[in-house]
C-alpha cells in the first residue's frame, strides 16, 4: 500500500489515493500530486525548511496507524517504502529489502545449500565429488558429469573435440605431461613427409635430395589420414584417460596425509590446470592468429 494512501495534498487538499503519482519535497518530505508540487513550484513548507521542518503523516485508525518501515533513496536521500521499486520522489530505482522473516527464501536457500553439500559429498569412484572438483577447478561440473555417467553405463565412450583437435596442448593443460609428450611425438612423426614436401617448395631441399623420392605425396595422404584416425582415438580416450589420472593423484595425496585438513591441502598444491598448459594455449592460438593475418 501507498504510504501516502489518505492523506493529503497540501495545494489541492485532496486525498491521496492508493496508486496516487506522487512526488516529495526533498527537503521536508511532504507529498503531493506531481501536477500540483508542478504548479506550486516547489514545497509550500519552504519557509520552514530552516527550521528543520519535516513532515508527518496524519495518522489514521486501520490505515497507518502501525509503524511504517522505509529506507533512504540512495538518488536524492528521500524516504520510500522499504518494498518499494522505485523511488516516490525521484523515480531512481531502489534495491529491494528482503525480510529476515521471509520464510519461503530461507527455506529454498537452505535446500539449496543441503543439495550443493549432497551433491559435493556423494561418492565418486571412491572419493568424494568434491574432491575431484577440488582436483580439477576449471570446468570441473563438465567433467564430473561425464565421470558419472562413465560410471553408471560402461558402454558410454565420451568424446573431447579439444583432445581431438589438439591432444598434445589439451593433456599437458590437464598436468598428463606423459600422454602429452607422446601425442607431439606422434604427431611430429606423422607430418614428416608433408614437413618435407613444404621444405622443398621453398627451396629448402635439393631436387636431387632423397626426401623427395617418388611417392612422398601418396605417403603424405596416408599420414595425414593416419593422423586423423589416431586424434579420434585421443579425442575418446581423453576423458576416461583423466579420470583414470584423477584417481591416481587423489590415491596418492591420499596415502601421503594423515587428516581431512593435510589431504586438502596438499591436494589444492597441484590442482587445476598447468601452467605450462596455459602457456601452451597461449602460443597455439597466437600461433593461429599468426596464421590468418598473413592468409
């Protein structure tokens, strides 16, 4: 309800009504119709202002005759309805006051609460959800979501594009440094022909040279479709390849720590991704970026 409702205007003397436009003096707080605080041209209680003049509602039996609760308009300093919008002077908008007695927020925040704490305390392949988000930080809700359902249909072979498209830069990111290794070197050796055949269309190899024995071309086909079978099989062994790592560290800090406390932090020491696999990230797309401003 209007905090105004019944009360009335001091230029037109008459009542407000409950969905009234009105306006205060920002002095004194005395309300009226925005039409006739307009063609007044200010507050007729101006000549008192120095005096501290301020305004009081007149109070009337079932209507304001209870404590009327209002906050400060952070605009103009006027005082509105504590569930207000916007404010009744100035228009600004208010942020609204939620009740500590508002039973149906705390409730759900509550429940929400229980189901976080549910969800970070259930079992995942041994150890706590939370401790393999602990693990994994940076899209650990991705992840974990694929972990489970790893978990509860063996048949189910989850693919990762980015392992597919940059397998060597994804396993370090994701401290795998042994995978990540052996994918460059995978992929190194599988882009030797075509690195020979770029080399000679520079100018960088003889004609005569034995690089360019007749043929390269076909191996060169053959390699770069062997390079794309073998990135489809990094791209699904990529995420049962990380939960099998996950495991391992967390049976590991596991064995080294004596406490809740000591397992935590030890775990959070070497967590997240690599440093080096940011890096790494860096330098490829730097790399690509590279690459289309000279196309």
């Amino acid at each position: 309800m209007n905090r105004f409702y019944k009360q009335t205007c001091p230029v037109c003397n008459k009542e407000f009504t409950e969905n009234e436009d009105i306006v205060v003096c920002p002095e004194c707080g005395t309300p009226y119709h925005r039409e006739c605080y307009a063609k007044n041209g200010g507050c007729v209680n101006r000549s008192k202002h120095a005096e501290g003049f301020e305004w009081k509602p007149v109070i009337i039996e079932g209507v304001n005759d209870k404590p009327y609760n209002t906050v400060k308009c952070p605009s103009c300093g006027a005082d509105c309805a504590e569930d207000a919008r916007f404010c009744e002077n100035c228009g600004a908008a208010l942020k609204p006051v939620r009740r500590t007695g508002d039973a149906d927020f705390l409730r759900q925040k509550e429940e929400m609460r229980q189901r976080v704490q549910a969800e970070l305390n259930s079992d995942l392949d041994g150890f706590k959800v939370g401790d393999w988000a602990t693990y994994i930080r940076t899209n650990a809700q991705y992840y974990i979501f694929k972990f489970k359902k790893m978990e509860a249909d063996p048949k189910y072979k989850p693919f990762n594009f980015t392992a597919f498209f940059f397998a060597p830069v994804w396993f370090v990111y994701r401290r795998m440094y042994k995978y990540g290794i052996l994918a460059a070197i995978i992929n190194m050796v599988m882009n030797i022909p075509a690195m020979i055949i770029y080399a000679s269309s520079l100018g960088q190899l003889p004609v005569n040279s034995p690089l360019m024995f007749s043929g390269i071309n076909d191996v060169a086909f053959y390699m770069s479709l062997g390079e794309i079978l073998i990135n489809l099989v990094w791209g699904f062994l990529a995420i049962p390849l990380y939960k099998k790592h996950i495991k391992a560290k967390l049976e590991q800090v596991k064995a080294k720590t004596s406490s809740p406390n000591e397992f935590y932090r030890e775990l959070t020491k070497k967590s997240g991704p690599s440093p080096l696999g940011i890096l790494l990230c860096i330098l490829v797309a730097f790399s690509y970026f590279i690459q289309l401003m000279a196309m």
